[in-house]
C-alpha cells in the first residue's frame, strides 16, 4: 500500500508562509455538507444534429441531512454548560447556548435523516430530467438501486415521485448488506480501510489543526463566547463528563460542524427557528475552518497525493459497472434510465477515476489543496454524476454519450470533435483500458477484487 509522506515533510517556515498568503476566495463555506447549487442560468450544449437522448446512466449522492451524528453537539453543548454553571459565558455565548438547544431538538430523533430540502433538491434534479430528456422516457423501465441507508432509500424514493405518473410500478432495490460492492465499494477493502487511519493521514489533518491561522482563528473565536478566566480553561483542555478532554480547537470545529450542518435546513426553517450560527465567525474564518475539515474528504475519498491511490482505485467496481450495464442496456433497449443512491464516499472517487475535470488534482502540501479541488462543486448534498446517451436517426452513426457532474458538462481525457459529446466506442474503450490496468477485468468478481486490492 502506498502511504503519504508528503505533509510529515512540511517546514515551519514553508507552513506559516502559505497560510499568510491563503487565499479567502476559495470555494463555499461548508464542503461536502454543502446544500446542492443549482443555476437556472447555465446553458447546455445543443444537441449534434439528428441525434437525441435515449438512456441514462446516474449515479447521486443523498439530498440534504440532518446532522449525522451527535458528538459535535455533545462536545458544544457539554462546554456551554460548564461555561454557563460558572457564569463565564459572553452575550454571544449566552445567545449561542440557546440556539443550540433548539438545534438538538430539531436533530433529535433525525440524526442521518434527510431534511425537507434534501428532498426538495432530489425532486427537482428528477423534475429537471424528466423536461430536458423528454425522448428517454418511453414508459418501458427504470431501474433504481439504493444503497441500505434510510436516507439514500428515501433519496431514492424522493427521486421516483416525479417519475411515478410514468412508472406507476417502478421499484427501489436495495444491495443486500454484505453485497454492496457497486455502492459501497469502500467497505470492502482492507487496504482502503487502513489507509483511511494510517498515520499519513493523521499527520495531515494534524498539520492544519495546528497551523498557526487555526490557533488564530480559535482563539478569535472563543474570546467572542467565553469570559477570560473560562479561556483559560479551554486552553489547558477541558475535562467532560462524555469526553476525557476537549481542546479550544477541537471545541471550535465542533462548532463549526454544527454550523456547516443548520445550512441543510431550508432558510425558512432556520428563521422560523431563529437559527444563524453564522454571526458567530467571521468570512475569513468561515472559509479557513471549511478548509480545515473538508481536508479529510480530499485525503480519503479525492486525489489526495496519489490520484491512482487506493482511495481512488476501490470505485473501479462502479466504473466497470457504468460501461457494462449500459452497454447492456443499450442493446436490449429495455430500460430508459438506471438510477443509483449512494453517498459522497461512492461519488468522489468514482469522479477521479474517471479523470473528471476539477476532480483529481493532486497536491504537495496540504494547506493547497483547496485551490485544486472543492467539495462543494463535486460532492455537495444530493450531488450526482450523469451519463447521457444519444442515437442518431442514422443507426450507422455512433452513439454519444456526455457526462454531466451536478448537471454541468464536465471535461474527459477523450478526444472529441464535438465537446461534450463523446464517441461511446472510445469512451469504452478508455475506460475499459484503465480498469484492464487495474486488474479488474469484465469477468473478475468485484469482491474478490476489492479484497485483495494493496
């Protein structure tokens, strides 16, 4: 297995001279927990003429969640209180104490579900589908498949409900636990697995948590909620009841997870709610903190320093899949569309496999990754990878496909005349190639595969 070494080289002197020269005009705010974008404004390329679209092949990630788990929220809460029992909490501590309980009541009982949003943006990328392909839909078939997750199920079931007038019958398969390898990929692996926690990738997380903006920031932070005295006990590492100790730092990424997560709630909700954890962090802050946690994704599920690393390698599963089921399809011409649910861990790999464009840009030093590659444009709530198909009237013609990430038109490492179209023939046998280098070839068993995969 190939380890990073890259962040364990970083100098002092090179760190602080980066981080004085971060850019602020990166990307959004809260990474791969970002709420779907979608721009009424873009325009698609027209379609060649005499061809039009006829099957499609997606692949999504869950709409807009509640928050997954509940440690951010122990961890803040459990602080605020000891804060409040001494009476060392600022107006605006005293203000966030009280938004956070109505937070834990919104979350409670939901945690890992989708929000209203989430199923909203769902509906609306089907809604969209169904107006720009009107042609692919003739009624014959759809067939979806969800990972066993309630809110890839119920993402998927989002989905249907504009299809439902069409496919009155159409149902959700869902991969039984221990055969999930098409969706969940990275469960299968033990090479992946101990990649994921290698002390490479500590060390990289560690280099940000501990960069000198980050203590900044921090310190800037919690001297808005705490009185002094409180600080200073931060700063020493705090003993809780839940947790052995809390550090100021990780006290603030708590926060601001908690913060990332209110924005999967629709606007309405968080005014109904009187919810704005944004109040709390300045821009500058905001955009380094998101940079600080979304580092993980890059390192486990993106290019990290390997773009052909394990954590990319384990999607080839679902690549092989992509090119044989709709070849399959294709020339039974039996269904009009097959959809998947998965998550962010099944789309962000699969995406630089496939060398999409913005996706597998690799960096030397941690701290520079966001000006290559940036969660919210590839693996934002309800984010989604579409392969469109299109047949000529002329059935001597090729047949096109375009690969639309989050509904727009991504470059590929295919030669093309008519961008974004490409030749299906070639764009199989690219594929097709790279996954024959890999080892995983038509008839191998994927599991198999993924087992002994280093």
């Amino acid at each position: 297995m190939k380890l990073l070494i890259a962040p364990i080289l970083l100098t002092p002197i090179l760190l602080i001279s980066t981080l004085l020269n971060y850019n602020i005009a990166y990307g959004n705010i809260s990474g791969s927990k970002s709420s779907y974008q979608y721009d009424p404004q873009q325009k698609l390329t027209p379609t060649p003429q005499n061809y039009h679209p006829f099957y499609i092949y997606y692949i999504g990630r869950h709409g807009s969640r509640y928050i997954s788990k509940a440690k951010p929220e122990t961890i803040t809460s459990q602080i605020l209180e000891k804060a409040h029992q001494q009476n060392q909490l600022t107006p605006l501590g005293k203000n966030l104490r009280e938004q956070l309980n109505k937070i834990i009541k919104l979350n409670q009982n939901k945690y890992g579900q989708l929000t209203d949003l989430g199923k909203d943006d769902i509906q609306h990328i089907a809604q969209r589908m169904l107006k720009q392909y009107p042609t692919i839909f003739q009624q014959k078939e759809i067939a979806i498949i969800s990972t066993t997750s309630q809110r890839t199920i119920d993402s998927a079931e989002a989905f249907l409900k504009p299809f439902r007038a069409i496919y009155p019958n159409a149902k959700i398969i869902q991969q039984p636990e221990n055969e999930q390898v098409l969706l969940r990929f990275f469960d299968y692996s033990p090479a992946y697995k101990k990649y994921k926690t290698s002390q490479p990738i500590k060390n990289a997380i560690q280099t940000l948590q501990e960069a000198p903006l980050t203590k900044k920031t921090v310190q800037h932070v919690i001297e808005r909620l705490f009185n002094s005295s409180f600080i200073n006990q931060l700063n020493n590492e705090t003993n809780l009841k839940s947790v052995d100790q809390v550090t100021a730092t990780e006290f603030v990424i708590a926060l601001f997870k908690i913060y990332q997560e209110t924005l999967s709630f629709s606007n309405e909700k968080l005014e109904q709610n009187q919810i704005n954890l944004g109040d709390l962090f300045t821009f500058t802050e905001k955009r380094w903190l998101s940079t600080v946690i979304t580092a993980k994704n890059y390192l486990q599920i993106g290019p990290a320093f390997d773009e052909n690393g394990i954590q990319i390698r384990i999607a080839a599963p679902l690549l092989r899949d992509i090119i044989l089921s709709s070849d399959n399809d294709i020339y039974h011409n039996q269904i009009d569309a097959n959809l998947h649910f998965a998550h962010a861990e099944t789309i962000s790999p699969l995406a630089t496999l496939m060398e999409i464009k913005g996706t597998n840009k690799t960096t030397d030093f941690i701290e520079n990754y966001h000006k290559y590659w940036q969660a919210e444009r590839i693996i934002p709530m309800a984010a989604n990878i579409q392969l469109i198909f299109y047949r000529n009237r002329d059935n001597s013609k090729p047949i096109l496909v375009k690969l639309l990430l989050n509904e727009r038109e991504i470059k590929l490492p295919i030669q093309t005349n008519h961008y974004p179209y490409y030749d299906w023939s070639l764009f199989k046998k690219f594929y097709l190639t790279k996954l024959d280098n890999l080892g995983l070839t038509p008839k191998k068993n994927a599991k198999d595969w993924l087992i002994h995969l280093n």
